[in-house]
C-alpha cells in the first residue's frame, strides 16, 4: 500500500471540484489509474489531504507521478493550484513531488531532487522532460519584444507649491524631504550615487570634445587651491552624459509640442565628499545657442540647467535603467526559463521563484504604461512613438559587463568614490547570490564538462543571446557556458537584476519624482539659448502641465508599492528543492541576507536621506511590479 498526500495552493481560487486520479510511476513500471476519491473538502483552497492506494506489483524507485482531471458529473473543468504530492512507499521510502503551478487537465510532476540530464537519466524522466517543454514551447511562442506596442486641466503651474496639491494626496517618507532639498547642489549630485538611477555615473578622465568646460568656467566652484586639470588628475571629475537621449523623436501633449535634450553634466568630488555639479551643457553639440551653464550663474538659469537634467535623467531612468535593464530582461528570462528548463531541472528551481509576476506587470505596462493612450502617450516626452526608438538606441549599449555589478562599478570608475550606498549595498548583496548560487551549482555539477553537456542549460542560455540581445556578440553576453564559474556568474547576474536591481532603481520612484520639479515628464519649451532670461515665470511655463504632472505622479505612487503578497529576496516558500542540502544553502543565504539587512538598517538610522532600497528586508524576489 501507498500512503499519498495530496496538497492544494493557499490562494482563495486555488482548490477544485473535478475528479483527480494519479498515476504512480516508478523504474519498475507503473501502477494502474486511481481515481482518489471525491469528497467535498479534499482538494479546498489550503487543504493536505491523504489517501492510500494499492498497487499491487512492486515499482520499484519512484520516479514521477502523473495527474488527470476529469469534470465532476455536471461542473465545468476548473483549473486547480496544486503545491505537491507526497508517496510514502510499503517499505516507508518517502518521495516528494513539487510542482506549485496550475493544472488543466493533466500533468506529469517528477521527482523532485534537482536532476541535471546526462546519458545516465531514466529514460522515463528524458521523455517526460521532453514532453513537458514541448508543451510550454506552444504555449510561450513568439519571444520577440513587440516595440510597436510599448511605446486630463491642461495649464501650466502657476506656483511651484501647488505641485503638493497633487503629492500630498499620497505621501511617502522622503517625498517632502526632496520638495525641500530639490534645489541643493549636493542633494542633486548624491542622486547619482543613491537617487533612483544610480548606473549612469561615471568617472571623467579627459573633458569630452563636444563639451568645452574651461578651468575658468570651473575656477569659482573648485577654489582656489586646485583646478580642473588637478582634479582630472586625481580622479574627482565625473560625467553624467545623456547623448543615448539624442535624437529620439518629442511628444505632442495637450495639443502643445514638447521637448527633449540630451545634455552632459559635470561634476566635481569636493573635499567635504560632497558630489555636486559644475557645469551643464543642455545639448549634445555646442555652440553659442547652447551655453555652459554654471552654479556661478543667476540662480534660476542654474535651477532650469539643472530641471533639464533631471528631465532627461526621468526618461533615460524609465526606458533604460528600468524598463529595459531590468522589466524586459526579466521577461526574456522568464520565458527561456519556461521553454528550455523542464521543473526537474535544478536551475529552474534556483530561478523560477524570481521570475513570479513578470510576465504579468510587463503585459499591464504594454497595455496601460507605454501602450496607445498609457501613460507615456499622456505625460512623457518619450511617448507616441520616442519609447521605441530610445529603447532601440540603449539595447545597443547593453553589455555583460554593464549588467553584471562589479564589473559595472569598476567599467564606469566607481570603485572609490564616497558615500556610494548602491555599490557599497549592492555588493554585499551581490557576493551572498553569488555564494548562494554557487553552493547549488557545485552540489549539481561536479566538473566543468557536466556544464558543457548539459543540452538544456545550453539552450536556455542560447535561447537567452538569440531573442534577448539578438545575438548581439559585441555585448560580451554568453551564448554558451563552458564551466561553473561562468555559470555561477550568468546566474547571479540573472538573480541580482530580477531582485536587487529591479528594487534599487524602482522602490524610490514615488519619493524621488512626486516633487515633479526633480524629475519633470516632459518639457515645454525649448532649452534656453541665452543666460539672463530665465525667471520663475518661465521655468513654470517649461514644467509640465497641471493634468500631465498629476498622471506622472500616480503612477510613480503605484509603481513604487510591491504586491501584497511580497516575497523578499531569497524566501522561497514553495519548497521547490526536496533535498537537504540545498535546504541548508538557502538557510545561509536568508542568513547572510539579514545580517546585510541589520547593517543597513543600522546605518540609515543616521541619515538625513536614507537609502532602504537595496535592504533585503524590502527587496522582492523577483519584478513585479
Ligand atoms: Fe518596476
């Protein structure tokens, strides 16, 4: 006799009323179909319910078990969330059988060590493998990212103040904290490092030729006891270039043209480790309709320098950093992970927890962000056709490097700079996934060769350069993995981007951009060709207008608040690997989690602004939102 129990999802929709029978399969064949009996309460939202059955020839190891739904008498067939199913064997043998997904009709659930395939897998787990891509491949067809489909009081403000009308109707700690700060210098320049786009950063070695800041311009912002050339010197010069913004096409909004630039910032490291901007160009090209702009200027032609800036830095974070660098890689994750892994696969169960809700945010951002009449159509300059040629300009920066945290840091110069709470967060959390994963990946894969051979990996991989980076080989992105190392690598990567990047440049959108002056939608007018122009009224007439603020503002609010039911960084409650050891892994890794958590927390306590986002305490498993 086997004792079976039989486990339903938690969710209210989870449980069923069709007919289940079961299939034990093992390496000595299989039983006959057993229709488990049918009460009311055995397969309700939550229930674990037992059963035994009776076959009556020895089956030897178990290797899976196969399930069916059938209508009970007149109900419709109703899909049914099961979590696992237990086999205690006549000789005491317990088996597990995770699955943690939906079921139609039927579905064939292994055994759930971890297995990677070799020439060695029962023939019976290689079929079922087969069959089960198979059928995901027909259901995810077609990969590629449709473009084509990404992409209400119409007045200016009259006072500045007004803009927390809006705001104040949801409030977040630090939103009234940067209404206040918005304008300071330093608090502009520490956005770089802890603001909500913390990548574009980088160190600036030599003055660029199409941005002609001389050591006079400079001369009043360093002091007298340095100079420009010193301070290139010494490493304390940075840019912040926004030229992947050239070109890509301005919105029309409230039957008012709009306006975009790509400008380049410079920025200075001072003594009191402050980063804070020293000159802005608002324009690619220069040439006297485009003046350098410095803090030595009237302030309100330094403020609008600055409000354009931001403007840019508010579209290159939204398509660039987020959308693409973390929404739509995710999604091409996602879906080579369902096509080429099967759920036996270990790296399916390391990766899929990661995954949850992607597919699902990406389709609402279609429909309702970037899609006709969203969001973006209403309130961005990107909108009605810039989105898609701004995300086709940053794909062909996306490198490997770029994606992978340390080797970003060290590519844009970033190593030493001060106060960097991104990197410094980051790397801690970097180096727990990289151990956590490399446990796992050392316990599956004894050699290097067990990497190379493994078919499905490698097409997972493959499939990930074909339809993510358009087999791009200039990207330095792998279209194969010859050993653990740089499997252990590819994984955090893809871990760290669904988790801690996602996290650090989407949590803080509402407290950075609902005081819509540090991060305006579009703009109205044009850059300003002279100095000595500027005033209140002017850069009021630039901002956006009154209904386009509003729709930025609530949808940075909803975009900034997780689902309720959160999964933090490395809690995976489906317990997806039934072995002991990888059970102790992730025990570790929770453990490194929280203490990289305490530390952050204790640190922010003495912050005037502090920076939770990368606290792993706050950071979802995977994006989804
Ligand atoms: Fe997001």
């Amino acid at each position: 006799m086997y004792k079976l129990k039989v486990a339903t999802g938690t969710d209210l929709a989870a449980g069923t009323c069709n007919n289940l029978s079961i299939v034990l399969v093992g390496v000595h064949g299989e039983s006959e179909v057993h229709r488990l009996p049918h009460q009311w309460n055995n397969f309700i939202a939550g229930a674990v319910t037992e059963f035994n059955i009776t076959v009556n020839k020895d089956l030897g190891e178990l290797l899976m078990v196969r399930l069916y739904m059938e209508r009970y008498l007149n109900f419709p067939l109703d899909p049914w969330y099961c979590n696992y199913v237990t086999v205690t064997c006549p000789k005491g043998q317990l088996y597990q059988f995770p699955l943690y997904q939906w079921i139609l009709k039927s579905e064939e659930i292994p055994e759930g060590k971890g297995v990677v395939i070799t020439k060695n897998t029962h023939p019976v787990l290689q079929q079922q493998r087969k069959l089960e891509l198979g059928i995901k491949r027909e259901t995810h067809n077609g990969l590629e990212i449709n473009l084509n489909g990404f992409s209400v009081n119409t007045d200016s403000w009259h006072i500045l103040e007004d803009i927390k009308l809006v705001s104040s109707l949801r409030r977040s700690q630090y939103s009234d904290i940067v209404s206040k700060i918005w304008k300071e210098d330093a608090f502009f320049g520490s956005q770089y490092l802890n603001g909500i786009n913390p990548t574009l950063i980088k160190k600036c070695v030599k003055i660029p030729g199409n941005f002609p800041v001389t050591e006079q311009m400079v001369a009043p912002s360093l002091g007298a006891s340095t100079n420009l050339q010193k301070e290139l010197q010494n490493g304390h010069i940075f840019l912040a270039d926004y030229e992947v913004f050239q070109g890509v096409p301005a919105n029309t909004i409230n039957g008012k043209p709009q306006y975009s630039a790509a400008p380049m910032c410079l920025l200075w490291k001072n003594p009191q480790n402050q980063l804070v901007p020293i000159a802005i160009q608002i324009s690619q090209i220069p040439g006297k309709n485009f003046p350098i702009f410095l803090p030595s200027d009237s302030e309100y032609d330094w403020v609008l320098a600055k409000i354009w800036v931001r403007s840019a830095d508010f579209q290159l974070h939204e398509v660039d950093t987020h959308l693409l660098r973390t929404h739509l890689l995710a999604e091409v994750f996602s879906i080579a992970t369902t096509r080429q892994l099967p759920m036996g696969h270990p790296m399916y169960k390391l990766i899929i927890p990661h995954l949850r809700y992607t597919l699902e945010i990406n389709a609402f951002a279609r429909t309702k962000l970037i899609g006709p009449k969203g969001v973006f159509d209403q309130a961005l300059v990107t909108g009605n056709g810039g989105v898609p040629v701004l995300l086709k300009k940053a794909m062909a920066e996306v490198t490997y490097s770029s994606l992978c945290l340390p080797d970003d840091i060290k590519g844009r110069g970033m190593e030493h700079i001060p106060n960097y709470l991104y990197r410094d967060d980051g790397m801690k959390i970097w180096a727990a996934i990289e151990s956590f994963v490399s446990n796992i990946i050392n316990y599956y894969y004894t050699s290097d060769e067990m990497v190379k051979e493994d078919p499905e990996l490698q097409a997972w991989v493959a499939e990930i350069f074909k339809e993510g980076f358009l087999q791009n080989k200039s990207s330095g992105v792998p279209y194969s993995l010859g050993t653990r190392a740089s499997l252990i690598k590819y994984l955090t990567m893809v871990i760290f981007r669904c988790s801690a990047q996602h996290a650090a440049v989407n949590s803080g959108q509402f407290d950075f951009y609902s005081w819509m002056p540090n991060g305006p939608t579009t703009m109205k007018s044009p850059p300003p060709s002279t100095k000595g122009v500027t005033t209140m009224e002017t850069i009021l007439e630039a901002l956006p207008d009154v209904n386009s603020t509003t729709v930025g503002i609530s949808t940075v609010w909803v975009l900034s608040n997780e689902p309720m039911d959160r999964r933090r960084l490395g809690e995976y409650p489906d317990e997806r690997f039934t072995e002991k050891t990888p059970q102790q892994f992730i025990k570790k890794f929770q453990q490194q989690l929280s203490e990289i958590s305490k530390c952050i927390q204790e640190r922010n306590k003495t912050m005037r602004l502090p920076y939770p986002y990368l606290d792993p305490s706050q950071i979802e498993n995977g994006v989804s939102i």
